[in-house]
C-alpha cells in the first residue's frame, strides 16, 4: 500500500489504481499535485482504438459505411436511416426516452449513443450482439426499427450502381450482402470517437486545461464518491451490466442469460 497526500478536501480516498489499493489522505500543507496522481490519471489516458482483424479498415470501407448509414433507403419506409436515431446533432442518439422506428412507433429502449463504440462490446443494450458487425444487422431487419428485411436490403442496394461500384472497391469478388453493408457501416461507426475534453488535454499534461476544483473533484471521483467503480477510465464506463432499479417488465441481460438470475434487468 502506498500513500500519497493531497490538498485538504476532508476525507480519506481509498483508490484502485495499477491493481493494487492506494490511499489519498488529505492534509492542510500539501496541495494536489499531478505527480502524486500519476499513477491514476494513467488510467483516464485514451487508448488507442481497438482494431478488428477481420475487418480491417480503409479510406473506402468507412467512406461506403458512412454512406450507408445516412441512407434511409435501408429502411422499408425510405425516411429512416441509422442516423435517424443515432443523429451527430444530438450526441449520436435522438434525445427521447425511447426510440423511435418505423412509421414513428415508439420502441421499448432508449437509443443508445454510438460515441466511443469501437471499444465497448457487447452490443445493444443487452449486449445481444458480440461485435458491431452484428449489431448494424439487427436495426435494418427489425420490423419494429428500420423493417427493410436482409433481403430487400440487399436488392435496394445492389439496384443503384454507384453502390455496386464501391462495393467491389471495396469488397473484390464478393456480391454486395447483408454481411458487406454490416461490415461498412460497422467500420464507419468505429471512427465515431468523441472529440478531446478540457479533462483530455489535462491527463494528456496540460494542467491549467481544468481548475483546482474539477481536479479535487477528481479524488472525491475516484475516492470517497466511489463514482469510478462503475465509470471508470477515459471513457467513464465499465461497459458491464448493471441493475439500476428502474420498474419495467424489460428484464434486459436477463432475457439473453436466462440462468444468471442476478442479470434481470440489468443493462
């Protein structure tokens, strides 16, 4: 156990860090310094994105990914697109409580952000979909969300041309598939990465990027309000399920893990 001081903020910090318990104890003399939190503020640095090996990106794949996911020729009704409910103006989700599909009907879950997605998994709120491959199928499919069918989906896109051509750009010898468009658009969502924060430049070393009161926020983040046992590192999340005592019949990880009861309702 090692312990380090920090400038009076009226409590013990007890912190995870590298693996092993380290105390922050609080004293009058010694202020917050960047040095005794180095050990922690590594945790909160970005890390580079993750790459998937079978479906390696390039300049053209994401290109051809980001334009199908503007598409709404994707959805049975031609006005719904993946953007409709994850739109950029609105943080990548839609802002309502929960979604909207096809012909307007309200869905059973709030829409989920696609910021960051590249590092999380599993997909979809009960992590249904091991991969972002699998989780662009789903929406494009669903009667209650896009209702296009992997067919017709299919068909739409192989009957305009300028798609035909960037598809075997992009994908040589292979037909234009539900598993091909999934893969663009997945590819594409992996570059959706939120710009640096004031809290990014100042783990990067710019100490003056937040105030004196943000980093003792910092410790009490870390430490005595126990915030980062669920939102932990640079993305702020632990990308586990969790039960958040909200009342509804959704009993979410629980329906996918039917024998692992403490997951009902959690998301």
């Amino acid at each position: 156990m090692k312990s380090w001081h920090c400038k009076t903020i009226g409590f013990t910090a007890l912190l995870i860090a590298a693996g092993s318990f380290i105390v922050f104890r609080a004293t009058s003399e010694t202020p917050t310094s960047r040095g005794a939190l180095e050990t922690l503020i590594i945790k909160y640095q970005r890390q580079a994105p993750p790459v998937e090996s079978e479906n390696l990106p390039t300049a053209d794949k994401i290109a051809l990914g980001k334009q199908l996911f503007f598409d709404p020729r994707l959805s049975g009704s031609g006005v719904i697109s993946c953007a409709s409910c994850h739109n950029p103006s609105l943080g990548w989700q839609d802002g309502l409580a929960k979604g909207r599909g096809h012909m307007g009907g309200q869905l059973g879950r709030h829409t989920p952000t696609i910021l960051n997605v590249a590092w999380g998994g599993p997909y979809f709120w009960d992590g249904r979909a091991d991969t972002l491959e699998d989780q662009a199928k789903g929406p494009i499919q669903a009667e209650k969300e896009m209702n296009m069918g992997a067919g017709n989906a299919v068909k739409a896109v192989s009957a305009i041309k300028g798609y035909r051509d960037e598809f075997e750009k992009v994908f040589p010898g292979k037909s234009v598939s539900l598993d091909t468009m999934a893969m663009a658009i997945a590819a594409y969502e992996r570059t959706v990465v939120s710009s640096d924060s004031p809290f990014d430049r100042w783990v990067k070393g710019d100490d003056d990027a937040i105030s004196q009161d943000a980093k003792e926020g910092f410790i009490v983040f870390n430490g005595k309000g126990r915030c980062a046992t669920c939102h932990q590192g640079w993305r702020f999340t632990d990308d586990g399920f969790h039960d958040v005592g909200v009342n509804d019949d959704d009993i979410g990880r629980g329906k996918i893990m039917p024998d692992a009861v403490f997951l009902n309702h959690a998301f």
